[in-house]
C-alpha cells in the first residue's frame, strides 16, 4: 500500500453520495494517494468506503477514524478483509475507541479503559473467521493513539498510528515510541494570511476537540496548560495546532511534520470561515502532488 507522503482529510457528510465521489476522484486526480474519511454521527465510514473505492481506481480510503463501539470485532475485521479483497487492497483501517459522549450518550455504550480495551478488540479482530476469498495482501490497521499508552499499542498489535489535532513535537515522541511502523498525523491547514482571521477560524474549527478529555489531556501532555485551552485557546494553542498562512507558510508546516518523522501527513483544509464541513479544496490544487 503506497499513502505517498501528502494526503488528504476531509469529512464527506455534508456532501450528497455523488459530490463525495466526485470529491475523491478530483483527489485521485490532484496526484494524492490517500483520502482519509471520519465517522460520527453521520454515515457509517465503512460502507461509505465501499461506496469510494468503487468509483476510483488507484486511491487508498482510509478511515479516520472507525469507531470500535459502532460494530463488533467480526464485522469490523471482516469488513476490512471485504474492502480489500474487493478494492485490490485499496483501503486501510484507521481505528479508533472515540470518546465517552459520542459513545456513551450518543451510542448508550459503556466506555471503557482506552487501551485495554482496543487490546480486547485488536485480539477479537483477529480471531474472526472468515469465510470468503480473502485480499491478495495484509490488510493494515492504524490505531487512532495519542498518549504514550495508545502509541505503545499500535507499535505491538497495529501496522502504525494516526494521530489526530497533534504538534510535530508529538510526531517526534510518536516516532520514538512507534519504531518503524507507519505514522500519519492529521494536520488542519488555513489559507488565509490574515492573523486575526485566521485564529478566529482557527478556534471555530477546533472548538469541538477543546471539550473533548482525550484531545485536552493529550494537550497538556505537550505543555499547553488550561489556560492555553480556555477562551477557544491562546494564540500559541492556535497557532501550534493549525498550519495557516499562505502555500509557502503551509508547506513549511507541513515540513515539520516530515522532519520529525511522519511517513504521511493527511491535510484537513479549513473554510475561511472555520468549518469543517464546507471544504475549501484550493490548497489541495496548490499542494497537489501531480503539479509538483
């Protein structure tokens, strides 16, 4: 499986099933190797996969993340045999435990200790019978893993880690960590040069992760503090967290990522006007790896 080194995050669910299809194959045809592709409270990231990979023909969809409170373990593993063995090996497993109010409250789950957890679900997945032609290859999983336990994992029981609204210092110590397994940190970017505008989009976009325990905790573990994290966070939160500025700016970013050892960093393009959902596709023209 080649992800290349750039690749491209993007929620699809405020896009109709042919705009996302259209969406992946204009991503096909920048030059990108890989689209990455998250589940919610929206379509379930699987079949939508399914519904990708069939109409592109040379792109990885890679889940970022499948929530393993959303399935048991047989389906999951078995829909990652399916997706392969149908696509030629064309999609890779991002996996992930979510966080306690969209599995407990959203899901009426009970959420569990993360990474015994993930080890139970890891060991079931691979138990799971299977009885159907397999994939030609492997398929990989890559656990969603922030803190030092959940990396720890991914190096014994995974193919590799995708973290998520992380700093190229945490690339450094996921690489330590990790060893030589596949490492591919999400990155938000802005193409706006405007300081002001641009944290102000900037705090929109990661407004919902600032709640959220796993990504806070994770936050402090890189020395940001509750003050860094209150008011929608400080400049030097904001400032560390989304790569915003223009093409030149971006890519230097994006540099850091590679310096400290990421295999493949995916770029998730922030609208100017901090959604997330509204897709602004012109740094994906500018970074596309077929113009190079």
């Amino acid at each position: 499986m080649q992800l290349g080194k750039l690749g491209v995050w993007a929620g699809l669910d405020g896009l109709s099933a042919a705009n996302a299809l259209a969406f992946a194959q204009r991503t096909e045809k920048r030059g990108y190797k890989a689209l990455w592709t998250p589940e919610s409270r929206g379509r379930n990231v699987l079949v939508n996969a399914a519904w990708l990979l069939a109409g592109t023909s040379s792109l990885v969809i890679a889940s970022g993340i499948a929530n393993i409170y959303a399935r048991d373990a047989t389906a999951m593993a078995n829909a990652q045999r399916g997706l392969n063995e149908q696509s030629g090996n064309r999609f890779l497993l991002g996996l992930g435990v979510s966080h306690r109010p969209l599995v407990s409250d959203l899901r009426g789950h009970t959420y569990g200790p993360p990474v015994p957890t993930m080890r139970a679900y890891l060991e079931a997945m691979r138990a799971a019978p299977f009885q159907a032609p397999p994939p030609s290859e492997p398929p990989q999983t890559v656990l969603a893993a922030l803190g030092p336990r959940m990396l720890a994992l991914a190096a014994e029981m995974a193919d590799g880690a995708h973290p998520y609204c992380v700093t190229p210092e945490h690339t450094a110590e996921a690489r330590r960590i990790l060893g030589p397994k596949l490492l591919c940190p999400e990155l938000m970017v802005l193409l706006e040069t405007d300081p002001a505008k641009a944290r102000t989009a900037a705090r929109t976009a990661l407004s919902t992760y600032i709640q959220l325990e796993n990504y806070a905790n994770n936050w402090r573990r890189l020395g940001f503090t509750d003050d860094d994290l209150a008011g929608g966070g400080s400049n030097r939160f904001v400032d560390a967290n989304v790569a915003w500025g223009d093409e030149g700016a971006i890519r230097k970013r994006i540099q850091l990522f590679w310096d400290a050892g990421a295999d493949h960093v995916c770029i998730q393009s922030i609208h100017p006007s901090g959604s997330r959902s509204t897709i602004d596709e012109r740094i994906f023209d500018l970074l596309a790896p077929a113009a190079a």
